[in-house]
C-alpha cells in the first residue's frame, strides 16, 4: 500500500503570521518612490505610443495592399479577358481585317 504524500507546500510562514520572514525579498523591498513611479508611467506610455505606431504601419500597409489587389483585380483581369476574347473572335474568323465584296 503507497502511503500519503503532501503535494503542495506549507503555506503558513515559520515565524507566525504577523512577523516577517527576514529572507523574503517582497516582504524587504521598499515602497516605489514618486520618481519611479513617474518613470515607470512615461516607459508604459512610450510602449502604448510605440504599439499604437506600429497597429497605423500595420494599417496603411493593408490599405495599400487592398488598394493593389482591387486595381489588379477590376482592371488588369478585365483587360486581359477582352484581348483574350477579341483573339479568339479574329482567331476563328468571326473578326477579320478584310473586306468581304
């Protein structure tokens, strides 16, 4: 028979509940001071401008690649399909050069 075992730590501190654990770094490290705070907003609104930056790029190269697309294909499709159109009518005789008497 296999015995019980624990999977999961002790979540109670060692040296009681209100009382610091000395070697616990959160528990250590000191408030953020204004000028952090400041600098740790202006690096989070740099970011934001940055995303906002790259999502404009992202957008006008979409717009130019849509823009492409719909030249090729309302115009350069429709053009080929009526050279193609008017090759098989002179191809076959329909369409001819010489006047018949």
């Amino acid at each position: 028979m296999v015995g019980w075992q624990r999977r999961f730590n002790n979540r109670v501190r060692p040296y009681g509940l209100n009382v610091l654990d000395p070697e616990d770094p959160v528990a250590i490290s000191p408030l953020p001071t204004v000028t952090e705070l400041i600098t740790a907003r202006e690096q989070e609104t740099a970011k934001a401008k940055l995303k906002e930056k790259n999502r404009l790029k992202r957008q006008h190269i979409e717009v130019k690649l849509q823009t492409t697309l719909c030249l090729i294909i309302c115009t350069i499709i429709p053009l080929f399909t009526f050279i193609a159109t008017i090759f098989r009518l002179w191809h076959s005789g329909l369409l001819s050069t010489e006047q018949k008497d």
